[in-house]
C-alpha cells in the first residue's frame, strides 16, 4: 500500500457522487471513476445490476468498459480505479486484466473483497500484473452511504 495523494480524496467524492445515483434505479451505491494521467475522468460508473438486470453491472465494471471506449484500447496501463467499496472477485479479475495499475477505494468489503480482505486479487503474485492498492479513503462516507441502505431494505433505523 502506497501512501494517500491527496487527489485520491477528490476523486472518491467523484464516485462518491457517482454511488449516489445508484439510489435512483435502487441498486446498492456503489460507484466508480478511472482517472487517467493527466488527471482526466476517463469512465465513470455505479452498480447498475437492478437496472440493467445485469450480474456484471458492477460500478467497477461500468467505469472500466466506458475508459476502455474512450480510449480505443482494453489496456488502461496508464489509469487509477478509484470505487466506493472493495472490488469483488470479478471486478478484480478485470482490474487485472486491463492492466489497471492503481486502485484507490472507499470501505473493506469482509463478505466478498477481492483487494486484502477475503482475496488478494490485486496482488496475487501468481498473475502477470499487480496492482497498487490504496484502502479506505473516505471509507466512513461509502460505509455510511451502504449501511444506509441496507438498512433502509431491512426497515432498520441503524446498523
């Protein structure tokens, strides 16, 4: 784990912003930006399953899909993932896959993170890539944001 830049904070809030809408087709908010080089939002995303009635409509998945268009190329060698909640073993896998050097999110998922928690996808020295991980910024914002709403689902006041 690297240390915090201080743009990891202000991209969270993009997906922060981007989890938010989520709440509108009720999926979980979960969101996520790839940044480019030079700073430039590339893809952005929020889970999208319930409304696309999708398995893989994962923020993470959106977001990489979209950066992949706009770049004309499956290789975002050159990109940092920045999502709400660690990513699960599939949007692992595809971090991988595209060659996503950096990854920067909110809370620790303990049922199903795939970057130090339950796997360690992102660093699995078995694979042909690594990535740099950068856990838990503004992990009290995307943690709220999901206890929110499961609580919501469950008619509870509070986790």
């Amino acid at each position: 784990m690297g240390p915090i830049d201080p743009q990891h904070h202000r991209w969270m809030g993009l997906a922060l912003d981007q989890a938010r809408l989520a709440l509108d087709t009720l999926d979980v908010p979960i969101g996520a930006v790839v940044i480019g080089p030079d700073g430039e939002v590339l893809g952005s995303g929020r889970n999208e399953r319930e409304a696309l009635h999708d398995p893989t409509g994962h923020a993470e998945m959106v977001a990489i899909r979209e950066a992949a268009r706009k770049l004309g190329t499956w290789r975002l060698d050159h990109c940092t993932l920045v999502v709400t909640l660690e990513p699960c073993a599939m949007c692992a896998g595809a971090i991988v896959l595209a060659r996503i050097p950096q990854v920067v999110f909110g809370a620790w998922d303990e049922k199903a993170g795939a970057a130090g928690s339950v796997f360690d996808i992102l660093r699995e020295r078995r694979l042909n890539h690594w990535v740099e991980v950068y856990p838990e910024v503004r992990a009290d914002e995307s943690a709220a944001m999901l206890r929110g709403f499961f609580a919501g689902h469950r008619g509870d006041s509070a986790l």
